[in-house]
C-alpha cells in the first residue's frame, strides 16, 4: 500500500541539504516520487512526493523532523494522491522577459488563462541588478483551446504592454 | 508484432552490429518491425534494438505529418550520417522510454548514407523533423537514449520556429 506525501522544505542555503533529507527517507524506508528541488533567491526549496509503507504522517514527520530543525530548514506535510506515470504533455512554451514591475506575471498569466493555456511548468527569474532589474519567465503548457487562442490573447496584451518581449512557440513532441 | 524493450533494459545500451546478409529472414524482419512501428504511439520511428534485435537497422516514415519535407517511408540498414548542420531544440519521446517526453538538442540539417532494404547504397540530405526523427534512431544503434542527451527547460536558449507577437497589431 503506497502512502503519498508532499513534503515542502525551505530554509537557508547550504552544502549537504539533499543528501541529508533524502539519506533519512532512504533509512526510514521511503521511497521518492517526483521532485523539484531548487535555490531560489539563497533559499534552498524541496517540493518532493514521498512515499511511506507504515506510520502515515505521524512517522514521516518523525523521520524528518530532526534532520529539518538541524538544518534550520521549514517542513510541512501533505498527504496526496500519488498519481506516477501520468505525465502530460506540454504542447506550448511561452517565454516572456522584461523590466521588473508589479503585476506582470498576474497579468501574462491571467491572459493565458482566459484562453485556456494549462500550466505544467513555470520558472521565473529576476536578473538585471537592483536599479534596474529584469523579469524573465518560461512556460510550458497545453493549450486547451488551440494555440490560435493563446496568440490572439498574447496580441491584445501587446496592445496594452508594447514593452514586454513575449515569444509563443509550439512544441511539437517527436514520439519514436 | 514484436514486443518492444523498455527502459531500464540493458540490451538497449548495446552497440549494433552491421547487417551483411540482405536474406529473404531480413525482409520478413523489416515487415514485422515496420508494423510494430506503426501500431506504436508516435510511429515515426524504430530501431531494431528496440525489438530486441541488435543489428543497425532502423524504419523512419514521418509522411503523416503535414507541411513537411521527407522521404517517405526510408528502411535504414547501416545508416551513417556524414554531415551536420546547425542545432535546434525539440521534444522527444521514445517507444522504449514510456511515460516520459524531454527537451534534446539535434542538428537542424544532416547529409545521411544508408543501404536500402536490397542492400544498395543511398544518400539522402534531410532536416527538421525527418532529421530529427532519423537521429533519434541511429542513437538506437549506438545504445543511446534520448534521456542520455537531455537538456534541461531552464537552460533552453535555442528556441527555434519563434512565433512572435509584433508590437502593435
Ligand atoms: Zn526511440
């Protein structure tokens, strides 16, 4: 019987946080699902699917809690549904990059959505320095109404934002 | 129809060997393999590791897919690509990798020689998807994967085909 979590882990930068986390898992006969493990702005962030045989969150947590509080890092718990071997298949990616202000992301991604783009993956990055900084953000994603769709909205967004680089470009997956 | 291997399967990290015997045992094998491609999800594409069969032979038929050069249905019996042209990202999946699709850099253009099913000798210049295609499955020969060359999402920088939208309109 597999028993699913979503263990969230966040705190300070340092050598050895994979390692550490992931070598009490194995010890405490977990296995690992999918994960995305990443720095974001001199934090390390862990968002992995963790599965237990035995103990449910109680366990888990016991197994953890310790190697978190040593590292200082936050851990939270969520039991899911651990749907394996069910990937989809982006068929879009959309690339956009500009001067950093409020409100650009919930403006792309609003326009997105009113035209059906699902998001499967999103990464964003500031760059530039802090007088003048850049935000840059890829997208992959299905678009559920046609890609037709989603560049007619990305047009209307030109209008009203003439200084956002947007690029729309199909993914066509090759499958041999 | 022929089973198909499936990663982890080590047999398909093994080098092929050339085919020398263009017998009456290998036109029967090229039918079956071509119709084990054909029933496949993508079936574009096979390569005779993939069935098990470590000789260099591969079928690449992308014809279904509108708008594009190609050649057709092309039986590849000791394939060799001798030129390389540019680089573009695409996605690709893999009958022997399933559940799972991934970014992989190839070269835009290749010049491409390879004996037909009778053993006789063809050059074939091609690029985009039917070179793509082509590549993916002389990988097959070599015993690599398209997992073995994966690029990863963040670092894309060779966006291909932009479809821009135009300030103002
Ligand atoms: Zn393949």
């Amino acid at each position: 019987m597999h028993h699913w979590f979503m263990v969230t882990l966040v705190g300070q930068d340092q050598i050895g946080i994979v390692s550490k986390i992931t070598t009490a898992l194995y010890q405490g006969g977990c296995n690992l699902g999918e994960a995305s493990m990443l720095r974001l702005g001199g934090n390390f962030t862990i968002m992995m699917m963790v599965d237990i045989p035995t103990g449910g969150k109680d366990a888990l947590n016991h197994l953890l809690q310790p190697v978190a509080k040593e590292l200082q890092l936050h851990l939270h718990l969520d039991a899911i549904e651990g749907l394996l071997h069910h990937h989809q298949v982006p068929n879009v990616r959309v690339s956009v990059h500009g001067a950093d202000r409020a409100g650009m992301v919930a403006q792309v991604t609003s326009v997105l959505a009113n035209a059906g783009l699902n998001i499967l993956a999103l990464e964003s990055d500031v760059g530039g320095n802090a007088n003048h900084p850049f935000y840059l953000m890829h997208i992959e994603g299905i678009a559920t109404a046609g890609i037709l769709a989603l560049e007619e909205a990305l047009r209307s967004l030109f209008a009203s934002q003439p200084d956002l680089k947007v690029t729309l470009e199909p993914i066509e997956t090759v499958v041999m | 129809m022929l089973n198909i291997l499936t990663y982890p399967d080590p047999r398909l990290k093994n080098v092929s060997v050339s085919v020398t015997e263009f017998d009456e045992k290998l036109q029967a094998f090229l039918m079956d393999l071509e119709e084990t491609m054909r029933a496949g999800p993508g079936g574009v594409g096979i390569a005779a590791p993939q069935v098990g069969r470590l000789e260099r032979i591969a079928i690449v038929d992308v014809s279904s897919k509108p708008k594009i050069s190609h050649h057709g249905r092309l039986v590849m019996i000791n394939p060799e690509i001798t030129d390389w042209d540019g680089f573009e990202m695409g996605r690709e999946g893999c009958m022997s990798v399933p559940d799972y699709t991934g970014n992989v850099i190839r070269a835009t253009k290749i010049r491409l020689v390879a004996q037909d099913k009778q053993g006789v000798s063809h050059e074939y210049s091609m690029e985009g998807y039917e070179a793509r295609a082509v590549q993916h499955e002389i990988d097959h020969l070599d015993g690599l994967l398209f997992i073995d060359r994966l690029v990863s999402r963040r670092h894309d920088l060779f966006q291909r085909k932009v479809y821009e939208s135009k300030k103002g309109t």
